[in-house]
C-alpha cells in the first residue's frame, strides 16, 4: 500500500484528455469515486491514508467546470481546511423586491470563494488515481466475480462502471456525477424531474453587498442574485420551475446593474433529497439531491453529506465494518434528513404563490434581528459546521482525529 500512494502523490495534475490522448482504462480498485467536484473530492479526502486503493473519475480535469455561484457559510470554509481559496466575505444580506429593499445583518458570515483553488485544496488532500474519464453508467459485464482482496466482506459482490475508456470495477461506488443519478437504475431527466434550472454570468467588476432578488420581473418562482467575488460579480437567476428559461432575465438582470453579460454558466438544481444508496451504489452531492430547497445551497450539503458517507466507507476499508452495514447506515443517515429537505421544499412551494404586496411584507418581518438571528440559525443546523469540525480530514498537512 505505501508503493500505491507514493505512486498517486507524484501523478501531477493533468489536462482533460482528448483525442488519441484517452487511452484504454480498466481494472480493480477498492473504491471507485465517480466525479470529481465537491462531494466526490470530500469523499476521496475522507479516504486518504486508509490503505484503499481509491480511484476518482471525472470527464474534465480538476476543478475544470465551475458549476456553482460558488458560496457558503464562511465557517465552513474553515472547518474545511479551504480559507485559501474564499475570496470575498459577507456580513449581511440583501433582499430586493419590487416594492422595498431589507437588509439582514446574518449571525455568521457568508463568502464566495475561487472554485478551482477550493478543489485544488481538496485534491491534494486525497492519495487517489485521478483519471479524466467520462462516465456512462453500470458496466453490461458487471458480474460476481471476487475481488482482488476481501474488502468489507464484499468479496462476491463487484460493482462494475462504464467510461468512455473502459470498464473498472469495485465492491465500493460513489455516484458524485451530479443531478443526472448516471449509476441509477432509473432515468432522471428534465422538465419532469424535481430540478430548477440557473443560469450566471460572471462580469469582471467589485460589489460589496451580497443581494437577492424576489422580484417577478426575472423569475416568476425564484430569484435573481448578485455574488460580488473579488474581482468579478456573479449575477445569475434561479427558477424553481424548470420549464421557465432564464437566459433573457439573466441578461436583465446583468444590463439592471449596468454589468456586461459574459462568462456564462449555468446547470439544473435538484430540489428534492433522494435515495442514498441503489443496488449497491452509494450517492453523495446533486446525485442524491443534497441541495437546499428555496435557497438551492447546496455545497456545504455536498460537503456534510460527503463527509459521512467518507468516514462509512473508510471504516469499510479499514475492516471495522461490512459494505451492507455501511448501505444501511448511509441510507439511515441521509433519510434522517428527509424532513428538513421536505419543509424547505414546502417553503419553496408556497412563497412564490403570495402576492408581490405579500412578499414584501414577508421579507421585511423575516429582517427583524431576532428572527434573522432565529431562522438563520436554524437553517445553519441543516449541515451545521461542528459536524465537519468533528468528523473532516484535512490530508496529511492538517489532520485531525475521525470519530468513529
């Protein structure tokens, strides 16, 4: 085992590879991570040191794809191990809609952050392979065969996947793919899907205010916002309904606060937690819907969800459990959380449906101090930072102890 991490500490960073660059991948891993972006990197961290041999696919290089506006609780970021990459930090929030505008002063802070350096960090905290790979879903050949070694007492049970440059195989998959579910046994397509869709451009200019807006003029079920990160603002607008497109608005919004619209990005948003595990395949991140409803926040829940399911194969590898102990108790953990995702998502429901008159009124109540104090609080125990401060690794610089 030591050969194999010496080996993957000095694999550099590669471009994607293209054309007659892909050449043939195949064997057998103990761990397959299948996406390389928040929670497949978590996952992989959570692993280092563990004596698995631990193999992370993504279709682009590391942190290649941005993806995200790219913010989160500032605690996080520390609890994380990822200061170096934040960028811009915020104190308050503010909220337009058509007829008044609120500030709330936040009881944490919020930052944006670079997201190529925030999964650079997070890489060279994994003794992973990496390979740039597309993955299409389970391998046709995926069979029983045993294992190279009994991992987890999964010895019979090997869950093969499909690149676009070949076939590898594990008793232990992570489908951290995105909203797409690829590993499932079921499609997952829009609009019928439970997705939102967003859409941002990232004008090069300087913001001091983290701004929302609840405004129909840009969505009718949703929001706009305005992320200022450094050197650059991220405007962009959200819709809970996947059927309305958002480019025209977008646009409206970058030309309302006289930014040019370049640097698009966008991507769909799920809205409802779903299924932790799948015939023998473990979901983490946009996979498993791991994103808030109503705010779409859905990185730091990439992170906490990430963690857990880092430290249950961990244990799997280490042989303190079985990989059906590890099924079960992720399963378990992750449908823990089933009401929290539910009453966002009846809020996301149900605010869109009030009167712009209505909204307003909502918004400036919610912006008493006591209340943002309360309901901020609240919403940060979703994925509270203490849980990564207890139970992260931080790679071989910074590691601190894994409860079991």
């Amino acid at each position: 085992m030591g050969d194999w991490r010496r080996y993957s500490q000095l694999v550099p960073t590669r471009s994607t590879k293209r054309g007659a660059d892909r050449t043939p991948l195949g064997g057998d891993y103990d761990v397959i991570v299948c996406g390389a972006s928040f929670a497949g990197l978590t996952v992989a961290r959570q692993l280092s040191g563990s004596g698995a041999r631990v193999l992370l696919l993504d279709r682009y290089d590391v942190g290649e794809r941005q993806t995200s506006a790219c913010g989160i609780p500032t605690s996080w970021l520390h609890a994380m191990g990822l200061e170096g990459s934040a960028r811009q930090e915020f104190g308050s929030l503010v909220v337009h809609t058509p007829h008044g505008t609120s500030r709330y002063d936040l009881p944490w802070t919020f930052s944006t952050f670079d997201y190529r350096e925030l999964c650079r960090i997070l890489f060279k905290g994994c003794d992973a392979k990496f390979e740039t790979a597309k993955v299409e879903g389970r391998a046709p050949s995926e069979g029983k065969r045993p294992t190279h070694r009994a991992i987890g007492g999964s010895a019979g049970r090997l869950v093969s996947v499909e690149t676009d440059r070949g076939e590898v195989s594990a008793p232990l998959v992570v489908d951290a793919l995105g909203w797409r579910r690829v590993l499932a046994a079921a499609g997952y397509q829009p609009p019928d899907a439970p997705l939102s869709r967003g859409l941002e451009v990232h004008p090069p200019s300087r913001g001091s205010d983290l701004e929302i807006w609840v405004d129909r003029r840009y969505v009718p079920a949703g929001y706009g916002w305005s992320f200022p990160a450094g050197e650059e603002t991220r405007i962009g607008v959200g819709s809970f309904d996947p059927g309305f497109h958002v480019k025209d608005t977008t646009v409206l919004l970058a030309d309302d606060l006289q930014r040019d619209a370049v640097r698009y990005q966008g991507n769909w948003i799920p809205h409802k937690l779903r299924r932790g595990t799948e015939d023998g395949v473990f979901f983490c991140g946009d996979s498993a819907g791991h994103c808030i409803p109503l705010t779409a926040e859905g990185i730091r829940t990439a992170f906490y969800f990430a963690i857990a399911l880092g430290n249950e194969l961990r244990a799997v590898a280490e042989g303190t459990k079985t990989r059906d102990a590890a099924l079960r108790d992720y399963a378990a953990f992750n449908d823990s959380h089933e009401w929290k995702f539910n009453l966002m998502l009846r809020a996301q429901r149900t605010v869109p449906r009030f009167p712009a008159r209505a909204q307003q009124a909502l918004v400036r109540v919610a912006g008493h101090k006591r209340f943002v104090d309360w309901s901020f609080g609240h919403y940060l125990e979703i994925a509270p930072p203490r849980f990564a401060d207890e139970h992260v690794r931080l790679g071989d610089a910074r590691r601190v102890p894994v409860a079991a």
